[in-house]
C-alpha cells in the first residue's frame, strides 16, 4: 500500500452551511488508494490565518476540484496566537469526488 501525498490551497467549508467558505487554507493531504482488501482513505493537516469556530464536520475543496466530507481537529501544540496561524488535523469520512 503507498501513501500519496498532495499539498496546496483549498477552501474549507461548514457542513450544516455549505454555501460560503469558512476559511481559505494550505492543506497537506496524504492518501491511499483502495484495492479489493480495503478502502482508500486519506487524511492530513492544514493552517489557516485565523482560529475556526468550532471543531466537527466540515468539507473540504482542494484546488484540484476534488471535495470531501471530513472531521476536523485542533492541533494545540502546534498553533500559535501569536503568529496568528492555526494549525488543525483532518480525517475523511466520504471519499473524495469532483465538483
């Protein structure tokens, strides 16, 4: 099994109010493809320039027109208020499709 990893820019939105981003972000997304034993997965990590309301499920759209629902999580030991860049961690939930 190999692991792809994609960095770059996307758009993070609320799931419950999906018509307008929450936050412009820089991803780092790893991924697995799926195979006749289990299913692709793909997680990561992304920063943006303020903190998110809240924690939960958001979907994300990367630049390459691909979108997916996903959980999204503090990373604490990695954000700073005072640089004013927050780091959070993603887990996929669907797979990822086009537009």
């Amino acid at each position: 099994m190999s692991v792809h990893v994609t960095t770059g820019i996307g758009k993070l939105y609320d799931k419950e109010a999906p018509d307008f981003p929450v936050a412009s972000i820089n991803f780092n997304l790893l991924e697995t493809e799926a195979n006749k034993y289990v299913k692709g997965k793909w997680w990561g990590d992304f920063s943006v320039g303020g903190e998110l309301k809240h924690a939960g499920n958001y979907i994300i759209h990367f630049e390459d027109s691909r979108k997916g629902e996903c959980i999204v999580i503090p990373n604490t030991e990695s954000s700073s208020k005072k640089n004013k860049t927050w780091f959070y961690h993603f887990n996929g939930r669907s797979g990822l499709s086009r537009k």
